[in-house]
C-alpha cells in the first residue's frame, strides 16, 4: 500500500512541474464541473424543447446577440430582453401584471396595469403580456374607457377609443376613431380629437341627422372579444399589434368621416396634420416609437432628430368600464423583447445558445472518454495478444488491423450513420469500430520488445502461463502508454461526432455542438453576421481537444522515458 502511496505522490510530484499539464487538468475540471452542475446552474426546460415544441421560445427574439457583445459592437446600449412568467417567477409578475379597481362615475370600472422596465437606447421589436382575462357586465357593452402608457420622465401617451354613430333617418353608421394625445411637462399635444359629442345638428338637419359619442366596447377595439361575458379566456395584449389596430380604425374611420364633415359643414373630429400625412403603417410605427421617447417630432418625422429611447419603468394602463362590471385577471407572463439576450445570444428559433453550450459539455466529455477509453482498451489487448502470440496468429490478426485501417473512416462514419438508426450510442460504437487499429500497431510493437526481455524468458522457463506472463509482465509495461493514449484519443473521438452531427447524422434528439453548428449551417448564420451562434460550438470542440492534448502530452513525457529531458 505504502509503494501504490508513494508511486502516486511521485507521479504528481512529476505531473505538476508541467505547465500545459496542469493547464490541461484545471481546464478538465471546469468542463467536467459544468457538465456535472448543468441541472443547477442551466435550464433543463430549454433543453427539453429544444428539438420539440418549438412554441416554448415565442418570448424569446430571433437572432440576436449576446447582450456583453452589443454593447461593445454599438454605440448604443442594447435592450435587455426580459421574460416574466407565472410559472418561473409568479412574486415578480405579480408586481408586474396586475388588477385594481378604480371610480368611473357612474359605472363600475377596472384597470388592468403591466410595469414593464427598458434598459436601453433601442426599441425593444416587440413588447406584450398575456393573461387569463374573464368578465361580465349587466349591462353590455363592456367600454375600453382609456388606455394610458405612462414613461419614466412622467409624461404619458394617451388613447381614447371612441364609437361615433351617426343616424341619417333609418340608416346607421359607426366609425370607431381613438382621441389621441400626448400628457407632458409642457403641456397637452393633441393628435386626434374627437368632438362629436358637442356637435349638435342645427336647421332641417336636426330632423333627420342624430350624432352620438362614446367610449368604444371592447368588441371595437380588441377584435372577436364578447360585449357581456368572457369566460376564462387567455388574453394577449400587444404594443405592437395595439398601435397597428389603433391606427387602421383611426385612418379608415377618418377617411368616411371627411365625407360626412364636408357634405353637412360639421366638425367631428380634428386631427393634427402628423395624422393627415400619414398612412396606416407609418402611423402605427409612429405610434408605437412615441410610446418610448419624449421627442414626438421624431417618433412621426424621421428627420426630426434621435428618438431618445427612455430607460425606466413603464406603466400601461387598460381602463374598462361598465354597468354592474366584474373582472378577473389571473396574469401568465410578461414579455419585452429586446435587441440581445443572455450571454450567448439566441438562435434563428429564439433558443438560447447558452443553454446548448453548457448541455453540450456533458455529452463532448462522454463521447471523447468513453470512446477513448473503449478504443484504447481494445486496441491495446488486440495488439498485446497479436505481438505476444507471435507466427500465424500475429500475422492474421496484423493484416485484419491493416485493412481496417485503411479504410477512409468518415466516409464509412457517414455510410453507416445513414443506413443504421443514429444514437449517440451507435455513434460511439462504429467510432471505436474505425479507431483502434492504431492504439494496436504500437502495443504489438511494445508486446514483441517486452517478450523478449530476460525476465520475461525466464517467467517462460519456470512454468507460467500465458494469461499470467500478460498479466503480470506485458500489460503493466504497457499501461503507461495506455493512459496517454486514452487522453490524446479524446480529441479525435469529439471531433468525428461533431462531423456527423454537422452533417445531420447524429443523434436526432441530442443538443451536441455539432448539432449547433448543423442549425447554423442551415440558417445560414455565418453568411448572416450571427457569429455568437458559429463562433462558440467551435471553441468549445476546440477547448475539448486542447484540454486532453496537454493532459496526453503531459502524461506521455512523464511515462514515456525517451521523451524526459
């Protein structure tokens, strides 16, 4: 026991003097580490989705960088992506996303609040919440009375959708148009005002025309939402969307009412000139800059300057109202997406390829110690029993490890990979399958030197068997070369699985780095710009490699003893 001790305390005395050795070990141990804490310090659920339901990462922007790396590529600051869900963090949605009541004269009202924070001088490409909305009124409609976005520096856009019926004997119209403006230090900036409720019809036209005005039913404004009673319905309520739907009824609406305004000298509705100029998709583009930034001018004229994203909290504020009206609100996620995420960055799927960099560690490790481990031992009994046998025997199994090895590997990886059901298992078999004959050549060699040492001889001489001359004499002279072998075998083992992964044959349901660099391929990532999606598989394959080249390098100068100095 005290020799094993001591053998092992000079092995490592040995072992530690080398720099690229001890590199090699500490790097094994990081990667061995993330391997191993993945379930703590990664997220399973992605994984788990990854090649799955694909709807998982909706939430999530496409194609994005890392936040670290956009920063230092721009000038200026990126926004965060932030995803807050019931199911994750339910404390924190709830200060997010919530329900209060609030006084709206006559009728009962409610208000349906989301706190959402920009960090950034970029508009985030999208911003909504989703929850389970349920309602009911004794008297319908349900009205949107008023949707308020208050911004960090305390002004406020503010949007009231109003009907406007217009009865001309037995025929109705209703046009929906939203009083628009803006609340600031500087007073009031109105964009759509909405004034046919103080219009009153004067002469023969207060015979046969009637104006009426007021708040628009939620039916109006949300599209397919019942006017009376909503059962449990999972609500989503986009900025994006908002502004787009606003806009659409807002241009249509005003389109038939100049008509109408012209034809009967009324004034129903003013509107800003920003307004009149603009068609729907420049005014719900407009519309939704302005909610981010206090310089109007710019969010509706691309020349009037830098829209000066506000960084802070923001406050939406959906107010319905109605007789008799109750709500409830269960509230499921808040989503704002930004211009990067997390330290890797997302896919073309919005995945995050953080999460696969980390989960892609466990299976490197695995694929290039198992492999090596297989590969080497059979190599090293195969060349063994081939070089100690000697004459007929040596000679047959000599030129089966011959043809095996010169047989073009990929080639026959990719043949293989494609007739036979792929799995990482299979993967590691018909690897070890093309690999040993190497590991064999050199323990024939080692095998035909030690049986003609004289101690060797004379363990022939005094009567002991075959298994017990490998055993004790050949295997243990060996050994040293194996353990060196196993190390600088793992490259090669990492590298052919990440081959056939990028080429679509490996493992299906596995998220390898190879995998990685395969979706990268096909989305055309590095044609794209998206290097944070090429760029760190890559590494990590390169990482690997070099971790186990110091290790075998170290080894094989300690147990070698024609490469001491």
């Amino acid at each position: 026991m005290s020799v094993t001790v001591e053998s092992v305390r000079s092995f490592w005395h040995e072992y530690r003097r080398s720099k690229i050795g001890l590199a090699g070990l500490f790097l094994l141990g990081v990667l061995v580490l993330v391997a191993v804490t993945f379930p703590v310090i990664g997220d399973s659920e992605v994984i788990k989705y990854w090649y799955g339901d694909l709807t998982y990462f909706q939430d999530y922007p496409r194609a994005v960088p890392p936040c670290w790396a956009a920063g230092l590529l721009s000038d200026k600051e990126p926004t965060s992506t932030i995803v807050v869900r019931s199911d994750t963090d339910p404390q924190k949605l709830a200060s997010m996303l919530y329900l209060e009541e609030v006084e709206r004269g006559e009728l009962e009202g409610y208000a349906i609040v989301a706190v959402f924070p920009i960090d950034g001088d970029e508009l985030p490409a999208d911003l909504y919440m989703s929850m389970n909305l349920g309602y009911e009124v004794e008297e319908p409609p349900v009205a949107v009375d008023e949707i308020r976005i208050e911004k960090p520096d305390g002004s406020a856009l503010v949007v009231k959708p109003r009907t406007i019926i217009i009865k001309l004997g037995a025929l109705t119209q209703r046009y929906t148009v939203s009083e628009i403006y803006f609340e600031g230090p500087d007073g009031r900036v109105d964009l759509v005002t909405v004034k046919a409720g103080e219009v009153e019809p004067k002469g023969p036209l207060a015979r046969v025309l009637q104006i009426e005005e007021k708040p628009a039913s939620i039916s109006e404004v949300f599209l397919g939402y019942p006017e009376k009673k909503l059962e449990g319905a999972v609500i989503n309520v986009n900025l994006r969307s908002m502004a787009q739907s606003i806009a659409t009824k807002t241009i249509n609406s005003l389109q038939a009412l100049k008509l109408i305004q012209r034809q009967f000298k009324l004034e129903l509705v003013e509107v800003d000139e920003r307004v009149l100029d603009a068609g729907i998709a420049r005014l719900a583009t407009s519309l939704y800059n302005s909610i981010f930034t206090s310089n109007i001018d710019a969010a509706f004229n691309p020349e009037g300057g830098s829209l000066n994203i506000l960084k802070g909290d923001y406050k939406l504020t959906i107010i319905l109202a109605g007789s008799g009206l109750k709500v409830e609100m269960e509230p499921l996620k808040v989503v704002v997406k930004g211009s990067c995420y997390g330290l890797m960055g997302t896919d073309a799927n919005g995945r995050d390829l953080w999460q696969a960099l980390l989960y892609g560690t466990r299976w490197a490790l695995i694929v290039g110690l198992l492999t090596s481990a297989i590969t080497v031992v059979v190599g090293s009994f195969y060349g063994v029993v081939a070089g100690y046998a000697g004459g007929i025997v040596d000679e047959v199994l000599l030129r089966i490890a011959q043809i095996v090895y010169s047989l073009p590997v990929l080639p026959f990886l990719i043949l293989l990979s494609a007739l036979i059901k792929p799995s990482i298992w299979i993967i590691i078999i018909l690897i070890v399958l093309f690999s040993w004959p190497g590991i064999s050549f050199v323990t024939r060699s080692m095998a035909l030197q030690i049986k003609s040492e004289p101690y060797v001889e004379a363990a022939i001489a005094s009567g002991a068997g075959t298994l017990r001359i490998l055993v004790l004499y050949v295997f243990p002279q060996v050994l040293p070369y194996m353990f060196a072998s196993m190390a600088l075998s793992v490259p090669s083992a990492v590298i052919a699985e990440a081959s056939l992964s990028f080429l679509n044959l490996g493992d299906p349901n596995l998220v390898t780095w190879g995998k990685l660099l395969y979706d990268a391929q096909n989305a055309q990532a590095a044609l794209k710009g998206y290097w944070w999606w090429v760029i760190p598989p890559g590494l990590g394959i390169a990482v690997v490699g070099m971790t186990f080249i110091f290790i075998g390098n170290a080894l094989d100068a300690i147990l070698n003893p024609k490469l001491k100095r």
